[in-house]
C-alpha cells in the first residue's frame, strides 16, 4: 500500500484525537521515566552494594575459633581448638592456591592516649598480608604495616580513618605518637575512607591494626583469635576450608569433617546470595517500572479501541474494496508503535537528564544518599527498558488491531 | 494496455454467462432473543450483460440478498454458485467515500488493494474519472462534492478492479429527484457498455429503466420480469444492424 496514502489517512484521523494522542504519548512518556529510573535506581543500588561489599574483601572466609561437635578417635565432642599462631604459619606452606592467610587477634577495650585525650576501642593485630586481603589502603603519605614492622616487632600502628579522627581530629597523625595502653606506638598510616558493607566486629574505619609479632609480645598469647583467608579461584573456597580441617584435624584431634569446629563466614556463598537478593531488588523496580508503562500502554489500547471505533465504516468500507486484513491492520498497529516509540524516546531522553541531574547532587558522607543517589544506566538496562516498551506498544496496537480485523463488512455498511 | 474491455456504444453484450445464480437460498439472522427470517427462499439467476432492478418494501430482505450476492455475509441455507471467484463492485445508499483522501485516491484505493502497478493505476483512474463525468474533480475531497458527485466517485471507484458485476444498494436514497436520474443515467449508459447491474431501489420510475425487475417481499420473490427497457436496447442493436 502506498505509504503516502497510509501517512496521510493516519494525520488525518489523528488530527481529530490530538489531544487524547497528546495525552497517550505523554503517560507513556512517564512511564518510560518511571522505568528508566527505577531500573537506574536498582542497578546503582546494586553496585553501591557490590562496591561496599568489597569493602571488607572479596572471596573471602573468616574463620572463628569454635568446639567440636563429634567425638574423634577416642576424644569427646566439646573440646575447644585454639590453634596458635605457627599453626597458620603452617597452612600457609602446606594449603596451595591461596592468594593469603593471616591470623586476626583483635581485643575490644584497648585504650588509646593522645596528649589529654584517651578513647577506648577495638585494636588487631595481623600480618602484612591482611591489609591486600581486607582492603586497608592507607591515605596519601602513609602505609599499611609492613613485613619490617612485623620481623622486628615495631611499636606502629595503622588507624581506621575514623578512629583516626576521634583521637586526632584534624591533625595529621601520621608520624606521630600515641599510647596504646600505655605504651608508645608510631601511626604509620591512617585508612582511606571506604564503603564497607560486611563487617564483623565492627568498620575498618574504626579500627586500629598493629604488627601480629607486636601484639602477641603485648599480650602475652599465641592463640589465634581468627583466621582471614583468600583463594586464588573463588571456586576454591570449599576445598581450601577441607584442607584447613583436614591439617588442624590432625595436628589436634578432630574430624576433618566437622564444621563446628571453625565456625566460618565464607563470603564467597553469602556473596552469590546477595547477589540473587539484588537481582530480585532489581526484578522488582522493574516489574513496577513496567507495570507504570503498562498504564501507558492501556492508554494507547484505549486510543487504538477508540479510533478502530470511529473507523469501523471506513474498516468495513476498505474490506468491502478489497483490502485483505494485513493492510487494515498494518498500519493501526503502526500508529499504536508510533505513539509508544515517540512517548518512549521523549521519556527516556527526560529519564536520562534525570538520571545525570540526580547524579550531580553531592551524596558524600551521608550513607543513605551514598547508595540510593546513584542511578546507573547500564547497556542492559537500555536494552530492558527498550524491549519493554515495545512489548507494551505491540500488546497495546495488537488487541484493537485484531478487532478491526474482525469487522464484519455487512454489518457496518448497513445504512444508518 | 486496455484497461477497462471496450466496447462500441449501443453494442448489445450477450446475456448467456451466468454471473449470479442463487437457488434456495435462506438467511436467518439470530440475534439471541429472536430469529428474522430475512430470506426465505430465493431462486435467482443474472446473465451477464443484465441490468436488474431490486424492488420491495423496506424491510423486504433487499439488502440482505445484495451482501449474499457480494459475499459480504453467508446464507443459512441454499446454494451460491461461484461466488468467490467472481469480482464485485459496490456502491452504497450513503457513498461510503473516505472522507480524508481526495476523490482520486478514493477510486485508486481498491487498485492500491488490487496491487495495480502505478502507472496502470493513474490510468485506470483518470479514465473512470472522466466516465463517470468529474476528470476535473479528482482532487477534491469528498466533502467539496455534491451528493450526486459523491455517489458518481463511488461508482468509478465500484468500476476501478473491473468487476464482473456491481452491486448497488439504494443509490440514488440520499439523492434528489435529478442527481438520481443522473445516476441511473450513469447506469444505463454502463449497462449499454456491457456492463452487469443490480440496483437496488425503491423508486419504481427508476426501476423502470432497468433492464429486468425482481420484486421482494417478505424474504421472498413475488415477481421477475423483464421491462420494456430490454426491447428499447433490443431495437437498438437491431438499427445498429
Ligand atoms: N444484522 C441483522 N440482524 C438482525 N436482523 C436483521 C439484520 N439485518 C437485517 N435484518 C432484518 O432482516 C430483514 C430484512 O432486512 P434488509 O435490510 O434486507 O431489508 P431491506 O429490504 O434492505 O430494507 P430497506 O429497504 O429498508 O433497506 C429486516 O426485517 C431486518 O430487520
Ligand atoms: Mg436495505
């Protein structure tokens, strides 16, 4: 059929609905908006959340220090395994595909004193190793400790930037000296602000690591308190928390098999649920997204059903001529797509200057702005938004199309 | 290439081939509470080259026999011979135009439908255009023509896919006295050309100028008989030699 005829005839009929076209185009543009920003919303939520989670580390296991469960080989169920600090020398050596293992001995009322000023809090010790593993990246002119600090047992210590500045406040602490209970310690770094969504003990940011060697010597035990360690290959994680038990079940006499013993948050698991937790979170925005723009679409169905309506006759008419169903419904199911793609691209360039407007608005240091401020279009998200609009379109031009397919020709033609 | 068949004015076309042939034929319509027995045994047959005039009173079933005829709605009951193959043209009581397009593209619409090519298309329309007396009209809109105008387009637009028979429905109802004769003169000179016609209509003056009138009432056929129209054209072609 000519496309000049077919453009014409559809001006021509929508000249007489301009208004109600004017207003279909319009809910379908806000729908559009409506679910370019909820999915916006989610996926910046989302990665809000998977940045906060690496905050701690990713792929990571801390393993606490537990009892038996199960009797083994003569010993009773109930005992508690304290293993020592050489005994994660040992796993180091003997456990292969670890990106690291490091001991966390940690004691909660330590006090610190700078000058006048003494807080009480939480205060590490660990190995060089656990700032890679647990993300504590020092600030611009300082370090994390060091294998040096750890082999000549240097009083130095590594704040949290918060604790940093509860003891500080605006000073710059690096290099200089504070009391940790009692005794004189160098600050040789200070962490960089980070978002920290596991935890367990408390934030980083509020706490204070010194030298594993400097704190057994300070508090006089060996035993590990936990033990933090990574995988090469997240994959691996299982089989490195087999050969964990299976050489401290020897060493101490226990089941290989027995969990309880080092009661463990393995983070690679709680990871994968979060992340299908998120995914829902994200279903869900969506799912209200489209169910706004669905409102939209039953606009154009109603716009459709209103001008199949009003051209019955001219449907009746055309058939009568000799038109086959397709060129009657061609070009209503065009007009229905042309509503939902010109009030979806209006909404989606709104929703984009939206989203960059949104993203402008300074969120820093209030938490809350920190992880629902930022929506992020993602590609996926265009190819979502796109697919859904024209579902909607196609839904909302089909059923009135199919209606005006089902014009009986006799029945219209009747005189009136 | 000849786009409508050319025939010398005042030949007499042949009546044998049958166009239309109904036998038995019944239409019920059921509309849930009732049943209209709108036909009710219709015998009928057109040759080609007929000019038929259907009478009746309103409500006589005319209507119901002519969408029969053209295919627009199925019988209850009886036989319709081949009327699937055959091509109708329809004209209606209240033109059916489309008001949007202009008066040319009115007539090419069933060719567009027909998948003429555009050259034969502007042809084909400028030619029907000029048959039916409006070439200098065919880019006006509907609704800057008369009624009687209206109706000569819809008639140019019925003869556009060159059918073998057309259908009109109370064409001239919604015309004065003279745009109606205008019409049937319209007709007339397309049933000289050879053309097959069934014509609704209420006007028996009209009637008259057909070559044949059926006369419903009831659902049914009360009378079928030539008019002297058929002798006038006999004559005709007679003097003609
Ligand atoms: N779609 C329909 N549903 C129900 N009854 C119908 C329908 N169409 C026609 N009828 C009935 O069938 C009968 C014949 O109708 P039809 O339209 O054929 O009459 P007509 O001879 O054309 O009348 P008129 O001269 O008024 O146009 C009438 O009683 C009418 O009410
Ligand atoms: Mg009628």
């Amino acid at each position: 059929m000519r496309a000049g005829l077919v453009f014409q005839l559809f001006l021509a009929s929508s000249r007489v609905q301009k208004k109600r076209a004017v207003l279909t185009i319009a809910s379908i543009a806000w729908g559009s908006v409506a679910l370019l920003l909820l999915l916006a919303f989610g996926e910046g939520l989302k990665q809000q959340l998977s940045r906060g989670s690496a905050g701690m580390g990713t792929n990571l296991a801390v393993l606490w220090m537990g009892e038996t469960s199960r009797p083994w080989q003569g010993l009773p169920a109930g005992r508690a395994i304290r293993p020592r600090v050489d005994d994660v020398n040992l796993l180091r050596e003997r456990i292969p595909g670890l990106v690291g293992i490091v001991a966390e001995m940690r004691n909660w009322r330590t006090a610190f004193t700078y000058g006048a000023k003494t807080v009480n809090g939480r205060l590490t010790g660990s190995s060089p190793e656990y700032g890679e593993l647990r993300n504590f990246y020092a600030q611009p002119g300082g370090r994390f400790i060091d294998a040096l600090d750890e082999a000549s047992k240097r009083r130095v210590v590594f704040l949290g930037n918060e604790r940093a500045k509860e003891i500080f406040g605006d000073e710059d602490p690096v290099g200089k000296t504070l009391l940790i209970n009692q005794t004189p310690f160098t600050v040789v770094g200070v962490m960089k602000r980070k978002i920290q969504m596991g935890t367990y003990g408390g934030p980083d940011a509020e706490n204070a690591v010194i030298p594993l060697s400097t704190y057994v010597a300070m508090f006089g035990s060996d035993r590990v308190g936990n033990i933090v360690l990574k995988p090469e290959r997240p994959g691996e994680m299982p089989r490195v928390l087999a050969d964990v038990r299976r050489i401290m079940g020897a060493k101490y006499g226990f089941d290989p098999a027995d969990e309880k013993v080092f009661p463990t948050w393995d983070t690679v698991e709680t990871g994968s649920v979060m992340r299908n937790i998120l995914l829902g979170i994200q279903v869900f925005l969506g799912v209200i997204g489209a169910l706004t723009l669905m409102i939209g679409g039953v606009g154009v169905a109603n716009i459709m059903y209103a001008t199949v309506k009003e051209r019955t006759r001219e449907i009746g008419v055309k058939m009568a001529l000799g038109a086959r169903p397709s060129w009657i419904v061609a070009p209503l199911v065009l007009e229905g797509l042309l509503y939902t793609v010109v009030g979806g691209a209006i909404g989606l360039v709104l929703g984009m200057i939206l989203i960059v407007l949104i993203g402008l608005i300074p969120t820093a240091g209030n938490d809350a702005l920190e992880f629902l401020g930022k929506p992020t279009v993602s590609p996926l998200i265009g190819v979502a938004t796109a697919a859904i609009l024209g579902l909607v379109g196609l839904l909302a031009a089909y059923f009135p199309a199919r209606r005006a397919a089902s014009v009986d020709p006799a029945q219209t033609l009747r005189y009136e | 290439m000849s786009v409508l068949p050319r025939r010398r004015n005042g030949e007499i076309p042949a009546t044998d081939g049958v166009v239309i042939r109904m036998a038995g034929i019944r239409k019920v319509y059921d509309t849930g509470k009732v049943k209209v027995e709108a036909l009710r045994g219709i015998d009928l047959v057109v040759h080609r080259g007929e000019f038929v005039a259907v009478v009746g009173p309103s409500g006589s079933g005319k209507s119901t026999l002519m969408n029969l005829v053209g295919c627009l709605d199925t019988p209850t009951e009886g036989g319709l011979a081949d009327a699937r193959n055959r091509r109708v043209g329809f004209v209606f009581q209240s033109f059916n135009l489309l008001p949007q397009i202009t008066a040319f593209e009115n007539v090419e619409m069933p060719l567009l439908f027909g998948g003429v090519g555009k050259r034969e298309r502007q042809a084909r329309v400028t030619e029907l255009m000029d048959r039916v007396g409006l070439a200098d009209r065919m880019e006006h809109r509907p609704t800057e023509l008369s009624g009687g105008q209206m109706q000569r387009v819809a008639i140019a637009r019925a003869l556009a896919m060159n059918p073998d028979v057309v259908l009109a429905d109370e064409p001239t109802g919604n015309l004065d006295t003279s745009s109606g004769g205008d019409i049937m003169g319209l007709f007339e000179e397309l049933w000289r050309q050879g053309r097959t016609l069934v014509v609704i209509t209420h006007d028996m003056a009209l009637a008259r100028r057909a070559g044949r009138i059926v006369e419903v009432r009831d659902g049914l056929i009360l009378r079928d008989e030539p008019t002297g129209s058929v002798a006038t054209l006999r004559e005709a072609r007679a003097s003609h030699g």
